[in-house]
C-alpha cells in the first residue's frame, strides 16, 4: 500500500516535470528599495562614507600611492596578508609595505590551506569588484575569502569607478562577468550579540573595516 501511494506522488512529480515552462529575467529591472543617486564619484562616495561609518567603518579618498602608503603603514602594527591582484594593480603601494611589515600573499598559500595559516594575520589587503553607497557594502571576489574574514583589520583600495550607487546595478542594471562565483559582501565590520545583549565585534569577519579610494 505505502510503494502505491508512493508511486502515485513520484508520477505527479514526472507529470509536472515534463510540463515545464522556462522564465526569463529582465536584468533590466529595477529594485523599488533602490535609494536614487547623482551618478557622480563625490555624491556618491559621501553616501557611502555616511553609511560605512553607521556601520563602524571608515572610507578615505587619498591622492597618490605614497598617501595610501602611509595610511596602510599607521594603522597595520602586524603582519599583513596581501592578495596578489592587489599587488599586481598598486605594486609602488605594496612596495613601501613589503620593506617595514611581514607580508605573505594569496600565492604562497596552497589551494587545500589550512585556515590556521591565515588567521594569523593584523591585516588583509585587497582590491574589490565594487562598493554600494546605498548599503556601505563591499563586494570582493577572491578565491582566497578567509583571510579577509579572519584578519583583525580589512584594507580596500578601490577606484572611483568601483563604486555603484546600489546592489541593484551590481545584479541588474549593469550586470558584471565575475571571474567565478566566490563573491564576498562586506557590509561594515563584524558584529554580533549574545543572549546577554551584549554586543561583540570580530567574530564573524574583520573587527574594522577600511576603504581607501585611490585618485592618481
């Protein structure tokens, strides 16, 4: 009786599947939460300013890789993580770094690491695919994402041209061919509370977030 009644479901579920219709999405929709922004780097770059720094963040516009030199050296006292890709497009930046810091990068990991070799790092620095001035948030897309969640404090270095005015433009609007799908959010600095209330910092990422936009 029960392998009858079970039969019958499992042919409902065939019938269905052999009737099914395809969907398409529009990526040109729009969100209706989406907060309208001047397409201008100042506009937008003091909305995200105003929303990072809610959250516990900090976002900068330097001019020069010597002042970003100088803002990563003043508040990294440890070692440092550095990802390749961040090298490869500031390597006068990274330069300065490597000489009065100890530094390892994505490239002297193996694929299998184990994560205890990444967590022991003051510093991560990266590059991102883009920044939201809507929400604060950060979008980098490393194959490597622990060390940026593990490491006490997180560096961006980002171009004006990185920063959107929403996540709707980041899904929709105008849509990027990432390199794979490993993409890591960041929406300030991690936080979290216990049954107490009580509010901690740097349990589920880095304890504080910094985003340094590079003007030449």
């Amino acid at each position: 009786m029960i392998q009858d009644d079970r039969e019958k479901i499992f042919g409902k579920i065939r019938s269905g599947l052999r009737g099914y219709q395809k969907f398409t999405f529009d990526r040109s929709s729009k969100s209706p939460l989406k907060t309208t922004l001047a397409k201008n780097f100042g506009t937008q770059f003091e909305k995200f300013k105003k929303e990072l720094a809610i959250l516990g963040g900090e976002a900068v516009v330097l001019n020069g890789h010597s002042s970003i030199s100088q803002f990563l050296l003043s508040h990294i006292q440890g070692s440092a993580f550095i990802y390749d890709e961040t090298e490869s497009q500031f390597e006068a930046v990274i330069s300065k770094i490597k000489k009065s810091r100890e530094v390892k990068f994505s490239s002297d990991f193996e694929n299998n690491y184990d994560k205890r070799e990444v967590a022991i790092f003051d510093a991560a620095i990266s590059t991102c695919a883009t920044c939201s001035a809507e929400t604060g948030t950060i979008v980098i897309e490393n194959q490597m994402r622990l060390p940026a969640a593990l490491a006490t404090k997180l560096f961006i270095i980002a171009e004006p041209g990185d920063l959107i005015p929403s996540l709707d433009e980041l899904f929709t609007d105008e849509f990027r061919n990432f390199k794979g799908s490993n993409l890591f959010l960041i929406t300030g600095p991690s936080r979290t509370a216990d049954i107490e209330k009580e509010l901690v910092t740097g349990v589920h990422g880095p304890k504080e977030v910094y985003v340094i936009f590079f003007q030449p």
